[in-house]
C-alpha cells in the first residue's frame, strides 16, 4: 500500500504507506495500491513542470 505525497514545487509522488513522509513532503490524502495512487497523480499532475519553472515562464 502507498499515498501520495507532494512537495513544494507541486511534483507528486508515491510513498510506503506504513512510512513517515521524508522532510519537504506532505501527504495529498490519498492512499491505495500502486497502480491506483499512480493514477491519480496522472490526473491531478498534467504538466510535470515544477511550480518555480512554470512562475518563471509566466513572469510572476
């Protein structure tokens, strides 16, 4: 079992459910199997691009 989790530049990822989130990530509150923790960050992560790019790219 995994959740998800994300950090500061909005990027996603999977962790061991039964593990403490490493520093600078935090639980999105969405738990399951691989397969499914993965599909949800498909759809809730469309474009990769980390947060300071996509600020830099928009000139905010």
């Amino acid at each position: 079992m995994f959740k998800v989790v994300v950090n500061h530049e909005e990027q996603h990822s999977i962790w061991p459910r039964d593990r403490e989130v490493p520093p600078g990530w935090s639980e999105v509150g969405v738990a399951g199997s691989k397969d499914e923790c993965l599909a949800y960050i498909r759809t809730a992560w469309p474009d990769i691009t980390p947060l300071s790019v996509r600020r830099a790219l928009s000139g905010s």
